[in-house]
C-alpha cells in the first residue's frame, strides 16, 4: 500500500513538472501534429532520470491521443523514417565486425542494428499504464498495415517488445465467476467474439457453476483487461450444436460426473496484440485445472466455428479456385442456400448436407494457404496446438452468424492428451492434418466426387 501511493506521488510530481516547463498540444486545448509529438519523444530519448522519463513518456502517450487521423499516420511514418537504426553507425560496426570477426564486435553490431524506436517504446513504457496504452497504438497501426505495407518494420518492433513483455511467464489465469467484479465481467460481454452475449443472465448462465465454466488469461500491466478467455461447458457427450449449449436454461439431469469439457468460444480481447498467441496457453492450462478439478473428464473437445469457409466456398462457386471445379450437379445443389430460409426447409437441408459436409472435410484436410497450412484459421489454431479434426456438425449453428460464414457447420478438435506431442510436430513439419477415422472417410468420398472436375 505505502509503495503504490509513493508511486502514485511520484507520477503526479513528475507529471506536474514536465508540464510546467514545456507548453502541451492536446492538454492546452487544441490537439498535437506528428512533428510536435516527434519533439516529445526525442526530448524523452534524450532524458536520463528515471522520474523526468515517467513523466516525459505519459505526456508523449496524453499527446498521442489528441492526434487526429491523418496525424496518426505521419507519426508512424515518423517513427518509421525518424527513429529507424543510425546507419552510419550501423556501416561502423558492419566494417569492425569484419575486420574482427569477434563476439564482441558482433554484439555492437546487433547493438548498432536496433532501431531506436525500440528504445522509445521501451521508455513509453515507463509510464503509469504506458503498456495498454501502446497495445491501443499497435491498434492503430494495424489498421494502417494493409494499406501502407512500408509500415510493417514499425510493427514488427512493436510486436517484438510486446512478445517479450507478454510472455507465458507473466500472464495470470483466473477463473471469471458471478462473483468476478462487474469491471471485469462488462469486458467479458464486450469481448465475446465468437457466440454474442446477449444480457447479464445470458452471461450468467455461462457461468454457471453446476456445468459452465470460464477462464481467462490476464496481464498485471493491464489490470483488469483480459487478455483472452475461453468458455466450457461441461457434458456427457461431445456436443454438435452449439445453440443447445448457449440457449440451454437447465443443467442437464445426472450431471454429477461429466465426462465431456467442450471449449465453444476461445475470444482475444486486445486487437494490439494480433499475431502473439495466448490461446495455446490457455486451453492447455485450462485443460489441467479441469482434470484437477473434475476427475470424471475423459474427452477435451471444441466446438469450433469455421470463419472462412463460405467465403472460399463462393470462390469455388464462381471459379475463382483455379485448380477445383464443382461438379455442375453440385452446383444446382449449392444454390437451394441463396434462399433465406434454406435452413428451415426439410427438403433443402437435407439435399445440402451431403454436398456441403463433403466440401468442408476437403477445405479442412486439402485445401492449402501460401505457407502450406490450412486456409481456415481456428482449424490452424487448433491443429497447429495438437488437436485432432474429429467431427464436422451439420446444422451447429444456425445463428445468422453461423449461417453467413460456414453454412451453419461447426466443427470438434479433439484434445487427446497421448496425441498432442505428435499432432503438434507433424502439422508443423508437415503440414499434416490429424483427423478422425469418419473426417477422413467423408475427405476421401469428397476427393472421388471432385476428381473428374478438377484442371
């Protein structure tokens, strides 16, 4: 307690001081450019007390906030340009490690090499609530990369500081409850990516002591900002339709002893943390606590959305998928699901079922991305951890979400604990893709359909 309030002492003063002797864009009431901002860090890089650089890095992290749009870009661009590697510097140290060929030598090379936007991250850091606040500025600068591609060595410093400050060494897994503080659970609903929370008792029943359960993965820079949680719900048997789990009011009967942890919603919270996986963590730890906790548990299982799989279905359908031809018998198929309420006509279904299961087992087990991995992503996340294809459900979402993106299929990754090793280093090395005995099955059923019609 005593250290906290020094600490929060010494932010104030140091605060007061730095405004006192500099006038402040943003705080004096119009907002900052990129080249006043530019001023701040530097004189924050040229700092060398520890209280005057706290000071220095909130108010150049107050500024960054008063930038409008166009502002936002200049100042990445400057940071780009501005605060890149001396070269000058780096041909000096180039020449002597040549000259040598020592340790030493290579050590002020990579010294040398470091951008020194590195360096002003890291004192940005410094400040109180510095890190979420340059989580939010990745934010912004992600939103940039697809269009402005010159950014991207910008964001691969951000993402190399931010791999290092989040770690697996520093993230606390907490159990999120009815009892978690309302700050907490707020986020939780504002988070959910995957199957949208409705209201508070829609969040209650998720979780629900008897069969539901919630964990999330939290950061001590951030407070109480989740990181990622994922939700569980706890059965007799590997579920197929995930409306039965979100919209089921009761706890089923004769639940004393579950055998079945069924993940079916894994959701990241932070956008300026894309691209630095915590879910692999957290579904192996949550694993552990479960078996600790719940003994009966035999089978680990999602039930696992499929985000990308309409949109390569409609390259297909438009022969936009250079090397596969839908036979046209197929195509007749495919177009019962142009009507709206396909999924509600018995005859519709039942003739889609067959056509579409069989395409989402060779999307999943054949199709490729230029790295040599499957095109969906949660089957990348999932296989990528170790997991096994085990089934596809037809029908297991019929949210108009569900519908959009896969045509209400849903589909279960297994978590078997003997097999995880292996899966995870042959889909690496590989690019294998672990499935089930029936996914292969409807694969290969799918291959012979597809063969005749393919370039």
């Amino acid at each position: 307690m005593a250290t906290s309030l020094l600490q929060d002492l010494l932010n104030a003063l140091t605060r007061r001081d730095f405004r006192d002797r500099m006038p402040h864009p943003g705080i004096d009431g119009r907002p900052a450019t990129a080249q006043e901002l530019r001023l701040a860090c530097e004189e924050l890089l040229a700092s060398d007390g520890e209280a005057s650089s706290i000071g220095l890095a909130r108010q150049v992290l107050d500024l960054y906030v008063t930038l409008d749009p166009e502002e936002v870009g200049a100042f990445f661009h400057l940071l780009l340009d501005a605060f890149g590697p001396d070269r000058a510097a780096v041909d000096t140290a180039y020449e002597a490690y040549k000259q040598t060929d020592s340790e030493l030598s290579l050590s002020h090379l990579f010294d040398a090499c470091e951008p020194r936007r590195q360096a002003l991250l890291r004192r940005l850091n410094l400040a109180p609530g510095g890190t979420l606040d340059l989580v939010r500025m990745r934010e912004g600068l992600l939103k940039r990369l697809r269009d402005e591609e010159a950014l991207v060595p910008v964001d691969r410093d951000f993402s190399h500081l931010l791999s290092s400050w989040f770690n697996r060494g520093f993230l606390v897994l907490r159990r999120i409850e009815w009892q978690t503080p309302a700050s907490i659970l707020e986020k939780i609903i504002k988070y959910e990516s995957v199957h949208a929370i409705s209201d508070w008792n829609d969040l209650r029943r998720r979780l629900d002591p008897r069969d539901r359960r919630c964990f999330g993965f939290f950061h001590p820079a951030l407070g109480d900002e989740p990181l990622v949680f994922v939700e569980v719900a706890l059965t007799s048997e590997i579920p197929g339709d995930v409306q039965d789990i979100i919209h089921a009011e009761e706890t089923p009967a004769n639940l004393d002893a579950p055998t079945t942890a069924a993940f079916f919603g894994i959701s990241n919270c932070q956008y300026g943390l894309r691209g630095i996986s915590f879910g692999n963590f957290l579904i192996k730890q949550v694993v552990q606590e479960l078996k600790q906790e719940c003994p009966s548990l035999e089978t680990f299982v999602t039930l696992s959305p499929l985000p990308s799989f309409r949109a390569w279905l409609d390259a297909v359908h438009h022969d936009a998928v250079e090397y596969l031809r839908l036979p046209d018998a197929w195509r007749e198929t495919l177009a019962l699901a142009d009507a709206p309420d396909w999924h509600s006509q018995p005859e519709s279904v039942a003739a889609l079922e067959p056509v579409v299961v069989a395409l989402v087992a060779h999307y999943l087990c054949e199709t490729r991305n230029a790295e040599g991995y499957p095109q969906d992503p949660v089957a990348r996340f999932h296989l990528g951890n170790g997991a096994r294809l085990e089934r596809i459900n037809w029908l297991g979402d019929v949210s108009d979400k569900g519908l959009h993106q896969s045509l209400g299929i849903m589909v279960n990754y297994v978590y078997a604990i003997d097999e995880i090793e292996n899966n995870h280093e042959r889909y690496v090395n590989e690019g294998h893709v672990a499935t089930s005995r029936g996914v292969r099955k409807v694969a290969k059923a799918a291959a012979d359909g597809l063969k005749e019609k393919k370039q």
